[in-house]
C-alpha cells in the first residue's frame, strides 16, 4: 500500500496508536504496543524501557529499512547488480528514473523517521522515580542502545536523502531534518550535512559510553559499546576522517570480543547467524522475520529473482576463493542475464539476518585510513588478511601509493559485496557507475557520471506537500 504520512502527522500517529493500542501494517504501523512506548508515562519499569528498545529495533528490521529495501537499493543502483528481464520492485531506482512520489522512498522515510520517534520517546523520558539506583546501569545500557541507534539512523538517513559528506568542501549542503522532540514537532527545515553528522557523532559517542562491552541479551542482535565503535568507525571514514576511522577501527579489532571466521567456515557464516566476525546484525528469527518482503528473496529463484549479480564482479574474485560461493550457476537464465544467482542470503522462508556490521570491514576501514595516511605497510597487512582469508593461496599484497589504494578498493568491493556498501563507496571516491554488461531498460543508467543527482533519492512527495519548509532534492 502506498504511504502518504508527513513526518509531523506520522508523529502525531505514532502517539496516538500507542495510546490507544492499535496497530496497522496496512496504514504503515507494524509497531506492537507491548514492544514500544511513546508517552512518558508509560515508560515507568526497567521492562518498559527494555520493551520500548526492542520496538526500535523492529523499525530497523521492517522491509522498509533493513529487512529489505536499505541494504536493495543502493546495491541495484550499482555495478555489481544486474536487472532480471521481469524485475519489477526497486527498478526505478535500478534505472535511475525514480520518483518523489514512489512507495519506496516514501516508505523509508517514514519507516526510519518512525524509528526515530521511538528512539526520542526513549531519550526524552524522565528518569521514573520507581527504578532503583541499583538499576542505574540497566537503565543506562538501554538509554544508550536507543542513543546509538538513533545515531545510525540518521546516518542512514543523511546517506539515502543527502549526497556524501565531502560533496562540498565544508558539507554545507542539504542533508535531512533533525528532529529530536517527539512532542513539540512542527515543519522543520533540512540540516545540512554537516549539522547530521554531527548529531550523529554526539548520539553514537553518548550511546556507547553508556553501554556496556556485551550485548544484553548474549548475542549482536543488540548494540554494545563495541559495536557502536564500529559503527562510529564506518562513520568517521564516510566523512573523510581517516585518522578517526584509523583509530575505532584499530581499537575494535585489536581489543573487541571478535574474531575472523577462517576460510572453511566462511560460506557457512551466510546461513548460520552470529559468526564470530559478527558486530551487529538485525535478528530475522523463523516467527519474525519479513517473510515474502525479505531482501534474499530479491536475488534467489525460488523467491522473485528481480536482481542478479554482475559476471564483472565475479570475474573480479579468484578462482578457488570462499566468496565464489555466494554466486550459483543457474541453467534457466540466457544471453546477458546468464549464468549466475546470488545466494549470499538463501533463506526461502525470509529468516537470513541482515548484517550490519562485522569484522572484515574493520579491516578494510583500517586499511584505507592506513594508506590515506601513507603507511603502505600496515594497509598491506590489512588487505592481506581479508584477501588471504578468501584464498589462503592468494600472494601478499605488495603495492604502494595509488595502486595500493586501488588494492584496497577492490578488495572492499569484493568482500562486501551485496552488503549495501557498493553505491555509496562509488560516491564516496567520487567515481562514476559503469556496468560493463548492462541489462537496463533505460539506456542512460548503463554509466551514470559522478557527480549526479540521482545518487541520492528524492525528498517524498507527501513529505514535500505537507511542510513548506521541506526543500526537493535537485534533478526530481
């Protein structure tokens, strides 16, 4: 169904369903009363609390967000997706043609926004006099989970509506509203790119030194400190903070709780949730998860199979490598759609998690801040690891300077494939889009130069009609 809410009304919304205990999918709701509290007087026990974070958690793990559409779209809008001949979902972003009034861009707005709403009733509640001081490091851990991910979403945010931080040379343009009031919303204006970042900063540094160094509930489907640091690293490096991403990178690799999956283990971590290299990853359990709407049913035969990997990227990994196994042969696809399906989430029943973060990243972040900074070495050793743990076979990496860094980028390319990453590393670097075999209907989004305007969605229609306030996206 499509979604017409603003973001004042779907506030207002959020309050009022919670009050009154009703929820609708169809009306864009999937939040159960019993997981999430908006009003301040409902949060009043540490179950409460605990209660409200895990319906923010639920927004994150909606098809809208991560359940599906995050992690699709910007990969479909990259050279290493292809466009099946029947692709329907997610192909006008595909092609480049999307729209502000399209259910998509909509609906990730307000599915993260309504996250966002969840979050701020959390952070905003008055400490309730009934929970013991004895508490105070419960309450703390779950007021920080819900300032990190309040953080993570508007970096998500701020990275689908926005162009990437170093668009301009002081990130002053336009980026997404900040709203930190779930009470007192009026029409705001967009922040600038610069003002997001820097409230994503403050979220995810207030979260993670509240939290304690283990999730709460003995696995990474829930944040700790480690995994905020992680988060934080990713941020830092999207900025162009190398010396910051260097640093939370080095530090969760060297001291956190986790360790590589070695390399005859590596294609089994896809089907077996919270491998060891795992950091964050959003739980799809066989009685909550998206079902039909589940990202891996995009890719696999026995689910729609809109979308394909490319053979570029293929021929990109090394015979005998892990990574190959994420690519299957399959006999029924012909000519340029031929011959491969990406399994790298082969669930049929939609019960893949989705990871958000793990431990090769930080590896690769770790080296690219190495290089920018001219230690050839340790960027050595970095991209060595990932690359050797794929094919143990595979020689050192030996290469400087430029040609190292290009090292370093295709070996982020490979790695995290199919993770949500491809777009935004190409906007990042400031690169074109080129798919060497193209299967678009529209010509035009075979290359699509850098810069450009539709690497970024537009600003919802609805959202647009509703405040005055809220500037379009150019090029929509």
């Amino acid at each position: 169904m499509l979604r017409t809410m603003n973001i004042k009304k779907l506030y207002i919304v959020l309050v009022a369903v919670i009050i009154t205990g009703f929820a609708c999918k169809e009306s864009f709701l999937n939040v159960n009363p019993q997981q999430s509290v908006a009003d301040n007087e409902a949060i009043e026990t540490i179950g409460d609390y605990e209660s409200s974070v895990t319906g923010v958690y639920n927004w994150l793990s909606d098809s809208d967000y991560y359940g599906r559409y995050f992690i699709l779209v910007p990969d479909v809008m990259s050279d290493d997706v292809k466009q099946n001949s029947q692709a329907n979902r997610a192909k006008e972003y595909a092609e480049y043609v999307a729209f502000e009034e399209h259910f998509i861009t909509q609906n990730m707005w307000e599915t993260i926004y309504a996250g966002i709403g969840a979050a701020n009733a959390i952070i905003n509640n008055p400490r309730p006099e009934g929970i013991p001081s004895a508490l105070d490091d419960e309450l703390d851990q779950f007021i920080g989970e819900a300032y990190a991910l309040r953080g993570l979403m508007y970096f998500d945010l701020v990275r689908l509506y926005g162009q990437h931080y170093c668009y301009t040379a002081d990130a002053s343009h336009l980026g997404v509203p900040i709203v930190l009031e779930t009470d007192t919303f009026s029409e705001p204006e967009r922040n600038t790119v610069s003002e997001v970042y820097a409230q994503i900063i403050s979220d995810m540094t207030e979260g993670m030194n509240r939290m304690g160094n283990s999730p709460r509930n003995g696995n990474t489907s829930t944040l700790s400190a480690w995994s905020v640091k992680a988060l934080l690293a990713r941020v830092y490096l999207h900025m162009g903070d190398f010396p910051n991403a260097r640093i939370m990178a080095n530090d969760v690799i060297e001291n956190g709780p986790y360790t590589l999956v070695d390399n005859a283990g590596y294609a089994a971590a896809w089907t077996n949730d919270y491998s060891s290299e795992s950091i964050f990853e959003i739980s799809m359990t066989e009685t909550d998860n998206r079902g039909s709407d589940a990202l891996g049913r995009m890719y696999i035969e026995e689910g729609y199979g809109d979308y394909l990997p490319s053979n570029e990227l293929y021929d990109l990994i090394p015979d005998g490598d892990a990574r190959q196994s994420w690519f299957q042969v399959d006999n029924n696809l012909a000519n340029e759609f031929a011959p491969f399906r990406l399994v790298k989430y082969p669930s049929t029943t939609g019960d893949n998690n989705t990871i958000v973060s793990r431990l090769s990243e930080m590896y690769l972040i770790r080296a690219e801040a190495a290089a920018m900074n001219n230690d050839d070495l340790d960027a050595q050793d970095d991209v060595t690891t990932i690359r050797q743990r794929g094919l143990p076979t595979e020689p050192a990496v030996t290469e400087t300077g430029a040609a190292l860094m290009d090292e370093i980028r295709l070996e982020r390319r490979i790695e995290l494939a199919y993770e949500g990453h491809r777009l935004w590393d190409l906007m990042r670097w400031q690169e074109n889009m080129v798919r060497d075999e193209c299967t678009s209907t529209v010509p035009a989004a075979c290359t699509v130069n850098y810069p450009n305007d539709r690497f970024v969605l537009p600003i919802p229609a609805n959202e647009q009609d509703a405040n005055p306030n809220m500037q379009p996206n150019p090029g929509y």
